[in-house]
C-alpha cells in the first residue's frame, strides 16, 4: 500500500449511514485457529440516509461462509463479498435481519486488532475499525446498536468468558468439555466498544454501590497467579467511580464492571462498555514489581477508562474526526482525578511537561495537525498527544473561560442533552455557550487551528503614574496544510508580584476577565493596571493557563525572584526551568560557551541551597520536580533550527553537574534526612520522598561519578521497592565501567522472571548516551527477555532507542537506519506498533543539515517499501511532505 493510493476521508464529507443496525446477537464459538462467528444484524433504512441505497458493510480481511437474509438463504446474484466489504445490492426497504457467519484466525492475528490471542488468552481490540476484522458490520461510531453475545469456548481453555454489559446465562454444553456464556448490554454503543475476553484468569472482586444505590460488582482478572498484583487497580477503580459520582454526577450504569489485563495490546488500555481491556503494564502493581511513576499511571489509566463511561461510550463520537469529544474532555477528567487524589500543583507541572516534550514537538513538525483533523488516511494514527493532551487543555481553558459553576451545569446539560447520542464537537461547545452565555465562536478555532501559539509579552512601569502597562501579542507559526493562522482566545492567568507578594489587579481593561485573568483573543493587546506602588514582576500563565509558548524577557535575577516569591507553584517551577533554558539554548546553540552555562548553574545552585534546606523537605514531590532540569527534546524544539543534538546533550550534562557539584552537602543531607525505614507504600507523600531522593541520586552521579557509583550501588542492595532499584540503575547507566554492567547483570538476574520490569531494564539501557548503545540494543535483541512480537517490548528497547537523543541522531546516520529498518521489519507484522515508532522521526526536520539528510534518506527509503501498510505509508508520507 503506498499512502497517496489510498483515499484521504474528510470531515466535510460526513454523511449518515443509510442503514442502522438496531440490534446485534453473536454467537461465537472460540478456537485456536478456526473461530467462528455468528452475527444476526437486526437492519432498517436510515431515515437521515438515502432511500434505496444499496448497504455495504465494512470487512478486513473476512472471509464469509455464510449468509441469510431474514433467516433465508439469499441468491449469489444480490449480493457480493470481498475480504473488505459486503454488499448487498438491492436490500429491502424495510426492517429485515441479516444472518452473517464468518470465520477467524485468532493466534494469525500479529496486528492485534479484531480478536487475537494474547498468552493463551482470547481477547479483541475494536476501537477504531477492529470490528469489522471480527464480521462483516457498519463499523462507524454512529451506527450504535444493542448487543446480546453468546461465548462458547473449551472450558479448560477459557473458563472465563466475558463480553459487555451484564452476564444473563451459562452453563455446559453436552459432554461437559465446552461451555458457554450469554451476555447482555442494554445500553446502545458502536462497534468499536464491542469486547470479549476467554480465557484462564484469576481475578480480585469488591462489591460496590454507587451513589444512586446500584449494587455493582467490580472484578479485575489477570494472568493466573498474578492476583496479588491486582489490588492497586481495584483500590483506583473504586476512588474513581466515588470521584466522577462527586464531581461530575455521574454513576456507574451496569450490574458488573470488569477490568482485564493481557500482556500483549498496541496501546495502554481500552474503554470497551462494561469490559475494560489493559495493556498489563497499567495493571499490575507491586512493590517489586512496579515503580512509583506505574502506580500513578495505574491510576491515571484506570480511571480514564472508567471516565469514558460516561465521556465516551454513555455519549459517543459522530465520527472519527470527534475523537477529541472523548479522548481530551477525558484526559482532562483523569488529569483532574489525579491532581485530587494527589498534588494538584505537581501534578500540573508532570502534565506539562509530557505535553511539552509530546505535543509541542509534534505540534512544531511535519506531522501537526489539529485537535479536531479536517481529514484523515489512517484513523489509528490520530491517537495522538495533540487529540489526547492539547484537547484536555482545551477543555482546561474552556473551563477556565466559563468558570466553575457554568463549566459544571454545562458538562450537567452535555449529559442530559446527548446521552446514548453519537456527538459533535459543536454539540459540546453549545452546552457552554448556553450555560455561561459566552459566545465560543472564536474559542472554537483551538480545534481547527494546529500549532502552539507564542505569547510575546513585555511590561512598562510608570512610577510616577503608579502605573504598570503590559503588552501581549499572539501568534502561530505555519503548519501543513495551514500557512496562514488566526488569533486564538488566551486565557493568560497572571499576577504582578511586588516585594511582599502579589499585588492587587487594578484595571478597567475590557480584556480583564477579573479572578487574574487576562483574555487575548487578538493579534495583540494592551493591558494598563493602576494603583502599581513599585515596579512589579509580572508572572504570566500561571498554572499554565493556555498551551502556549510564552516568550517574556525578564532578567535571571526576577525569574530567581519569582521562584522565590511567586504564589503560584506552578510559576515558581517554571521560573527556574526558565533560567536553565535559556542557558541551555544559549550552549546548545553555539557550543563553547562553557563560562556563561557555569555562572548560570552558580545562579541555580545558590537559589536551590536554601530551597532545599527549608521547603524541600516539606514538599518533596515538588522539590523533585524543581531539581529536574528541562528535558534536552525542549531544548531542541526551542532552539528550533540547525540542531546539533551532541551539543544540546553536551550542554544539558554539564549544567546538571556543575549544579549537582555545587549542591552536594546539601543533597547528600537532604538524602539522609528523607531516608526512611518504613516499608514501601505507593502514596504520593511517600512517593514524592524517593522522587527527590532519587533526583538528588542523580545529581550527584553526574556531578561525581564515583561517589554516585557507590550511592547507587548501595541503593540497590538495600532497596525494598522497584523504585529505587531502577533509579540505583538509571544513575549507575550514566558511569561507563565495570560497576555499571555487572548492576546491569545483577538486575536482570534478579527479575528474570518478569517481563515488564525487564522492560524498564532495556529502557534503561537502550537510553545511555553513548557510542556503544547502539549495538548494546541489537545485542539486547537476541535476549531471551525481548520479543518483537510484543509491543510493550518493542516499545522499550526500540522506542527507548529511538527516544535517546544522542544516539538515534548518531552523526553518521546508524540510529535512523536501525530505527527505520525495525519500522519496515515491524509493519510486515503489526502496522500500528511500526508507524508509531517511525513517529520518532518527528522532529527530523529541525536537525543540522548532515543529519537531517540521512534522516530524510531513511524516511524515503521506509516510504519507499513496497507492500508498506497504510499506517506506515501515512507516517511516512506526511513526515516527508
Ligand atoms: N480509546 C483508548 C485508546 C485506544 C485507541 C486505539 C486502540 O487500538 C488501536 C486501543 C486503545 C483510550 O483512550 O484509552
Ligand atoms: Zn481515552
């Protein structure tokens, strides 16, 4: 398949089905190799659609054995199947069912979409078109039908059969070796959130009555033997469902709610109605086993796919272009969930962070497009940062904009309004507009436009006048397919700090929407406060209050200031990754200019002194975050333009050691001080102690690669808990030697048995900064430990190659060339795993001229491949264009 074969699908194209399918009944008896599938379609004329249009529905890769129309056999002349679509040219006007068998392979399936097996377990991912891989069917998210599954299957094999909704009936079949279940979902849904499980799994159960007084009964099931590892899950999944009651009003709406992991799966997790399908990794939790940074994401992910009840599957997406509808509103309501059960500020720093490095990078390349795409090859590549976290930011300012009260009666209406509806992001919009009577027109373009918005903001006090004059101005650069950018609506929380703290807001600015926040919805703006008694620091965008680049000149000394004083956390955070910056642009940029990046970690080092004798160790989570230097792919991006990525790595050690030199004392105290004995617990006060002990450990190593050597091994032998092992290894990684492989050798003796700690172990590895790394990974490929047929492997070894900045952009080229050659190797097996690994090419096109000439090589070369998926092909395509 070459990507330009195949047909762009565009929003404005959007017509209804002609047909709907009302009801669904499969009955699917699992194998092996030779599953078959039974579907009685229950179909009628669409009243929106065309009247007599013939009805062809969606296949891949299908082959039908069977069909009757109203229960009749039909003539081979009415109809037609191919593997991708089944025609019936000349259906009745009328409502009539369908009877469909069709067969399928479930062990063949590598691309792990439609139902596959995964170690020995029968499991299906449908969302976006799986389905149709399943049986012949109107795979689109507005075609929303009732279902009723039966599920028979050996029972040895899969004693546990489970499929949406409620369980109505089961029992053994003659003989006693199969067995079968029936299973019920009154609540209409799409293909897409159709799943069955079969398999032998334990499980941990916990009964569970909602705030509206439904007895639910919660399960989740693993790998046998793996249940001890489940009770993280069920504890999160429960603090979610009493969350979204409180919050958002909404209750569970089924009689059982089941939670699966399986050890092979593209993505993290998947929110099928009633059955909820996890990559392991998001499941499975103990303190040997998994980090303080997994159990937060347990978190996370368990209740973004508890949430989507509601957002998503209660109210779905019209088409593929809404994924935003579900995915950022989402997002959003996980990212809240968490900043609830844990700190809200530092929270929102892990946020920005992740949207930084992933979505303003994407946002600044060749693949950038808007948080609602105009048009599409392959929906599976629109999962994106840009749908997933700049859409929550969206909802974020949307929220911000309305405030609290509207935002929440507009979320009630939303509910009331479109409930068991396939939605629009415009029928979302009118919710707010009506319940805040804003008009959102102009807020609206945050979904077509693509690309981050700078801010460029500048600040004149007059001290005779007691006045202070602050200057805004927006724009967005050009992105593909859009070269000429309109002003978006801003929403620039801000404060003017003076020398006790922030000073009131006086203005009678129509851009002032009061509760410290300034609305720029135009190419520029003016903003006079009054009353100003001493020259401020402004300090804008407070929490982040719009994903946005903000390009404001303020010298060190006031950015030191407001990490000092600001009473925003967030903006004290920032502040100091503001002063790191800039130095390290300025070294990353022009190499050689060692004495300005010294005097800047002299700076750092004096402001961190104090801060982490006093506070530090009163908010450890947050110091954690303070210590940790912007990440070297920001760096990049900022710099924007003839990358040298040695140098931007060059920079970005260097800065850390001289700052972990000079702080020494004060870390290895601060170690000391927050050293514990007790036994590990995954909470967040107790994570946030490690995350700083660990970031001190780290600092250290850098500045000391001996003394470091020697914290970390010791960490390691004494440590109880996964966390500080990884990050005794991840510290040991930065010293080349002996030491450094024998803890290497150490660690991956001592978890032999555990694949997804041995992912952390190939990480670790396939990330160190050196010229060997490269062929390290290719040795790690013929480890017992790695397969390329698992995608949590591939992502860990290959992606965490591909994620090393140095050495995938190795001067001669040798890291695009592996990384392009997995892609290829990868597409023959499983598309979707391939084309987000050549996702790593995103940002080829800032790099230096040497390299970005072999990266583009390699691109045209993949690009190149004949018989490459369509997933492949469209990255390629686009990456290039
Ligand atoms: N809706 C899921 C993400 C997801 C998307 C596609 C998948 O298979 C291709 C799997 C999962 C979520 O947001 O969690
Ligand atoms: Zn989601």
């Amino acid at each position: 398949m070459r990507a330009d074969d195949t047909p762009l699908i565009r929003l404005e194209d959007y017509r209804p089905s002609d047909w709907l399918i009302d009801t669904v009944d499969l009955d699917i008896n699992l194998h092996p190799q030779k599953t078959q599938v039974r579907a009685l379609l229950g179909l009628r004329p669409n009243p929106a659609g065309r009247l007599g249009a013939p009805l062809i529905l969606d296949g891949d890769e299908l082959s039908l054995s069977g069909l009757r129309l109203d229960g009749l056999l039909i003539d081979e002349s009415a109809y037609s199947a191919t593997a991708q679509a089944l025609t019936l040219h000349a259906p009745p006007q009328r409502r009539f069912t369908l009877t469909i068998d069709t067969q399928v392979d479930p062990s063949a399936n590598t691309k792990l979409m439609g139902l596959y097996r995964s170690s020995r377990v029968y499991c299906t991912q449908c969302e976006a078109d799986g389905f149709r891989r399943i049986s012949y069917f109107l795979d689109r998210p507005d075609v929303m039908s009732i279902y009723s599954v039966r599920l028979e299957a050996a029972k040895l094999e899969a004693p546990v059969l489970l499929s949406n909704g409620n369980l109505v009936a089961a029992g053994e079949m003659a003989g006693g070796e199969r067995h079968f279940a029936v299973w019920h979902d009154p609540h209409p849904k799409p293909a897409y959130l159709f799943a069955l499980v079969g398999g032998a799994l334990d499980h941990v159960r916990q009964d569970y009555v909602t705030a509206d007084g439904r007895k639910v009964e919660l399960a989740v099931h693993v790998e046998p033997g793996k249940a001890g590892r489940a009770g993280w899950a069920m504890d999160c999944l429960v603090r979610c469902m009493r969350w979204d009651e409180r919050v958002f009003g909404r209750n569970y709406d089924l009689d059982v709610f089941n939670v699966v992991a399986v050890s092979d799966f593209n993505m993290g997790a998947m929110e099928n109605k009633g059955l909820n399908i996890f990559n392991d990794k998001y499941v499975l939790a103990d303190p040997q086993t998994a980090t303080d940074g997994d159990y937060a994401s347990i978190e996370a992910i368990i209740a973004h796919e508890y949430f989507h009840n509601w957002t998503g599957n209660r109210i779905t997406c019209r088409d593929w272009f809404q994924l935003c509808l579900k995915e950022g509103l989402t997002v959003f309501r996980d990212q809240e969930f968490s900043a609830d059960e844990r700190s809200r500020p530092v929270k929102r720093i892990a946020d920005v962070r992740t949207l930084r490095s992933t979505q303003f990078s994407e946002d600044a390349g060749p693949l950038a497009h808007p948080v609602r795409p105009r048009a599409y090859k392959e929906i599976n590549n629109f999962y994106t940062p840009t749908v997933y976290e700049k859409g929550a930011e969206v909802i974020r300012m949307l929220k911000l904009l309305v405030g609290d009260d509207a935002f929440r009666a507009g979320m009630d209406l939303y509910f009331d309004r479109c409930d068991g509806t396939a939605a629009t992001i415009e029928e979302f919009l009118a919710c707010f507009a009506e319940t805040s009577g804003k008009d959102l027109t102009q807020f609206a373009r945050w979904y077509e436009q693509a690309g981050t918005p700078t801010i460029v903001a500048s600040g004149r006090y007059d001290a005779a006048a007691r006045t202070y004059t602050l200057d805004l101005a927006q724009t967005t650069a050009p992105t593909p397919g859009q070269p000429d950018k309109q002003p978006v609506v801003l929403p620039v929380a801000l404060g003017l700090v003076g020398k006790a703290g922030d000073l009131p807001l006086v203005t009678g600015s129509a851009a002032y929407a009061g509760d410290g926040v300034i609305v720029l919805d135009q190419p520029s703006l003016s903003v006079a406060f009054s009353d100003v008694d001493e020259p401020p620091i402004p300090s804008l965008l407070r929490g982040f209050s719009a994903p946005a680049r903000l390009e404001l000149d303020l010298a060190d000394a006031d950015l030191l200031r407001l990490f000092s004083a600001d009473s925003d956390s967030f903006n004290r955070w920032q502040a100091l990754q503001s002063v790191a910056s800039r130095a390290l642009v300025s070294a990353g940029r022009s190499p050689g200019g060692h004495n300005a990046l010294i005097a800047t970690a002299g700076e750092l080092a004096e402001a961190l002194a104090g801060f982490l004798r006093v506070q530090a160790p009163a908010d450890p989570a947050f110091a954690a975050q303070v210590l940790r230097l912007p990440v070297p792919a920001d760096i990049a991006r900022e710099i924007g333009r003839d990358v040298d990525p040695d140098a931007i790595h060059a920079a970005h050690r260097s800065l850390a050691a001289e700052i972990g030199l000079r702080l020494r004392p004060h870390l290895m105290e601060l170690r000391e001080r927050l050293g514990t004995s007790a036994a590990y617990r995954p909470d967040a006060a107790s994570a946030g102690r490690r995350a700083l002990r660990n970031e001190a450990l780290g600092l250290i190593a850098l500045a000391d690669p001996e003394a470091g050597a020697r914290l970390a091994e010791a960490q390691f032998a004494a440590a109880d808990n996964l966390t500080d092992r990884l990050a005794a290894l991840a510290a040991m990684t930065l010293v080349p030697g002996d030491a450094r492989e024998a803890l290497i050798a150490r660690f991956a003796k001592t978890y032999a048995a555990e694949p997804l700690v041995l992912d952390k172990w190939l990480m670790a590895q396939a990330l160190i900064a050196e010229a060997g790394t490269l062929d390290r990974v290719k040795g790690l490929m013929q480890h017992p430990a790695f397969s390329l047929g698992n995608p949590n492997r591939v992502r860990a070894l290959i992606g965490g190659f591909a994620a090393n900045l140095t050495q995938f952009n190795r001067p001669d080229g040798e890291g695009y060339a592996f990384v392009a050659d997995m892609v290829v190797a990868l597409d023959r097996t499983n598309p979707q795993v391939a084309s987000r690994l050549l996702g790593s090419f995103k940002s080829w096109r800032m790099l230096e001229p040497a390299r970005k000439a072999l990266a583009e090589q390699k691109l045209a070369m993949v690009a190149q491949t004949p018989g490459l998926s369509r997933d492949v092909a469209d990255i390629a395509e686009r990456a290039l264009a």
